[in-house]
C-alpha cells in the first residue's frame, strides 16, 4: 500500500496496512538542512527542500506545509519579528490594529500582494510538483479570526468583541474573503485537502456561541469554496475542550487535528466512540514531549501507543503530533513515532 492509499483510506475510516503517520514536522526541519528560522520561513525553495527532505528522511505519510501563523497576518501589515530560533511572530509592542477604529482599515486585499502567503503558495506548488505524486499535499492556511488576532492580539481582540462586535466581525469578514481566493488557487495546486487553523473554537478560550458568530459563519463560507474547488477540508485546532460539533457543523471537514479531547469528552477513546464516524481523528501526542526535558523515550512511546489504542480501530485514525513538533527538539522521538506507526500501529 503506498502513502497516498494509505491515507485516503484512513480518511474513508478503512483500516489500511497500518495507521498513516504525521508528526507534524516544520520548523524543526531547517536544521536538517542547516538554515535558519528566518531563511526557512520565507524562501520557499529553501522550505520546500526542508520538509520534503523530512519527508523522505523519516518516511512520512503526508505533508502539511505549516510554517507559522504570520504567515497571513503580514499580508495587512502585521510588523513580524524572526528570531533566530523560533517561529516569525508579529512585533507584540507594535501591533497593526491599536483601537477599535483601526478594524476598518483591513479589507480584501488581493492574496498576491502578501508575500508571505505568495511564498508559502510557491512552497505548496514545489511540493506538489516535486512529491504530489507520492503522498498526499496539505495547505495550512490560518482562519479568519486567528489572523485578525495576529494583527491585534489574542486578549485585546477578545476585549474588543465585547465592545464592538460588529467592527472586529466586519474585519475578520474582509480577511475571510481574501482567503478565500487564496484557498481557491491553493486548491487549484491540485492538492488532495486544504488544513484550516481554527484557534479560536475552543472552550479556552471563546464560548462556542461567540465562536459560530464571530468565525463560524465565516469558515462555513471558507469551507464552501475549498470544496467547490474539488479539495477537502480538514481542520487543525490544539485548544483545550476544542468544539467538535461546532466545527463539523459549520465546516464538515473530513478530518479534524487535534491535541486534546473536545468539550464534550472526557478521553480520546470517548471522543472515537462520539466522532469517530464523522471525522478521521488525526493526533494527539503532546508535543512538547518530543523533548527530553519534559519526558522520557518511555513516555513518548507510551504516548504513542496510547493514540494508537484509543482511536485506530476501525481506520479513520493518524498518529500525530497534537501540534507542531518542536522547533529545537532533536529528531529521534520523530523516527520513533514513525516507528511505532509501522510496527505497533500495524492492522
Ligand atoms: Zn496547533
């Protein structure tokens, strides 16, 4: 069984040979080939060369072509800072939305004019020419209401609904249009599924209320066009109590990538009995982990196998990384993961 049957068959909740396998790889791939963080997350040659050599080193099922969360913020002006070590992040001290009055200033802009997302575009376009043959591309494209926080800040935007929801709406509205023409074309790439980071559905940290009003109308819309444009959705959320049913409702997505079970399980085991049937579950191995300052090679492999043995009966299951491996953790525990996949995870 190759990579590609291997994962359609786990998203049409089949048991395949073994479970499919994805610890989500991104950053930490620059040091594979020795760059850094700042060079890897904006040429594109260099990014794509990094995780398809990943992909190849550890023999990865899949890929997912995140790279951080500014990389749709820089596109209305979001001031970026690139450590040298960690993942570009906006300049927290000097935010492109200071007041409330500043949400009209972003509107649809055309996707092109971001050269971030313009970059990560040309990372999914070397990807899919380069190893779309051999195992499933997957965008990574931030929501609506996640970027509009990047260009803000997560507690100030969440004071800022409170005081105005109709402008901060308006806002995310505007961004959710745009992105809607760059999930077209990314879909145009002829990739498989298109991942939507939906930070914000989550019971830590909005009410799922809120969360349908100010971003689950507008995924829904989101949604819509990826499939119209013939790719999947999927979803990628590593809140705590994230919403499950919330996110089926508003957005279907065939497969949802997650670190910690919904607000209405108490465990993963509950959480394949309850959606197992409606969404292939993708995850949940805490990241940090991967780092031997916080656990043992016993508690990562137990980890592992736990996943494993909660939620990959039946198919419809793919071990990961609940969020991105560790940009400066060694790679072992990767390969390990892996290896488990082939062995333990076997059907
Ligand atoms: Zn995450």
């Amino acid at each position: 069984m190759n990579k590609i049957e291997r994962v359609v068959a786990c998203l049409q909740h089949q048991e395949a040979d073994r479970v499919p396998v994805y610890p989500i790889l991104s950053g930490v791939t620059r040091n594979l080939i020795g760059v850094d963080y700042e060079k890897w997350g904006n040429d594109a040659r260099v990014c794509a060369d990094a995780l398809v050599k990943a992909a190849d080193e550890f023999d990865l099922d899949c890929i997912v072509s995140l790279v951080d969360l500014s990389v749709e913020c820089e596109a209305w002006g979001a001031n970026l800072v690139y450590p040298e070590n960690e993942a570009a992040h906006p300049d927290y001290k000097n935010p492109r939305i200071k007041d409330l009055e500043d949400y009209a200033s972003i509107k649809k802009i055309n996707w092109r004019s971001g050269r971030r997302m313009q970059m990560h575009y040309d990372v999914c376009k070397i990807l899919v020419e380069e190893k779309g043959h051999e195992l499933p591309i997957i965008p990574f494209v931030f929501g609506p209401l996640g970027t509009l926080s990047m260009l803000r800040n997560q507690q100030d935007l969440y004071l800022d609904i409170y005081d105005d929801k109709d402008a901060v709406l308006a806002a995310a509205r505007e961004i959710n249009e745009t992105l809607k023409e760059y999930c077209t074309d990314l879909a145009k790439l002829g990739v498989p599924a298109i991942m939507l980071d939906t930070l914000f559905s989550s019971g830590s940290i909005m009410s799922k209320d809120m969360w349908l009003e100010m971003e689950g109308v507008l995924v829904a819309e989101l949604a819509d066009v990826i499939r119209a444009n013939n790719a999947m959705v999927m979803v990628h959320n590593c809140g705590e109590r994230i919403y499950f049913d919330a996110q089926i409702k508003t957005m279907k997505p065939v497969a949802i990538s997650f670190l910690y079970p919904p607000d209405d399980c108490s465990s993963f085991e509950e959480t394949k009995q309850k959606y197992g049937d409606q969404v292939a579950l993708i995850g949940c191995v805490t990241p940090s982990s991967a780092s031997p300052d916080y656990a043992s090679d016993e508690q990562w492999e137990k980890e592992c196998k736990k996943g494993i043995d909660a939620m990959a009966k039946g198919g419809g299951f793919m071990l990961a990384t609940g969020c991105e491996y560790p940009a400066n953790a060694p790679l072992d525990r990767a390969r390990k993961m892996v290896e488990i996949a082939k062995t333990y995870g076997r059907y």
